[in-house]
C-alpha cells in the first residue's frame, strides 16, 4: 500500500506542467486580459512563472502579442514577447 502511495507520488511529480498551465519564459511581466465566455478579467503573469490554469481551452488571452483564442487544453506559453498555446 505504502509503496503504490510512494509511485503515484513519484509520477505525479515527474509529470509535465498541467494542462491550462500558462508559462511565462521571459523575465519580463506581462499585464493581459482574460475573456472567458462573458466575463473579462486584467490580470498579469511575473516573469519566468507558471500560473495554473491560466490558459484555459476556450479563453482569449489579450496581451501586448495581440489576441489569441486557446482551442487546445495543453496550456500556452509565452516565450520572446509571443504568446504560443501548447500543441
């Protein structure tokens, strides 16, 4: 029992960023807007972070790399001032 607890554990931990992740690899901040369905909401992201379940499948995500609509739910990146989703 103990063991099987210990391997899940130990996958878990090896297992890549969840899906919906939005990373941030700049070390720049970026201050964006959400749109998901109705409501819209200004956020930002701290460089070189990872916010969970930021880049959520069906969300807009406006920033200074323009408007981009998230159709996958791997998450998005975003790398040299572009915003990227996750294939």
């Amino acid at each position: 029992m103990l063991r099987n607890i210990l391997v899940a554990c130990l996958a878990l931990a090896a297992a890549p960023a969840l899906a919906g992740d939005l990373r941030n690899a700049d070390s720049k901040k970026y201050d964006y807007k959400v749109s998901c369905g109705a409501g819209t909401t200004s956020t930002s992201i701290n460089g070189n972070t990872t916010q969970t379940s930021g880049a959520k499948k069906g969300c807009t995500l406006e920033g200074p790399w323009g408007k981009v609509k998230l159709e996958g739910d791997k998450g998005a990146e975003i790398k040299d001032g572009k915003l990227t989703e996750k294939k």
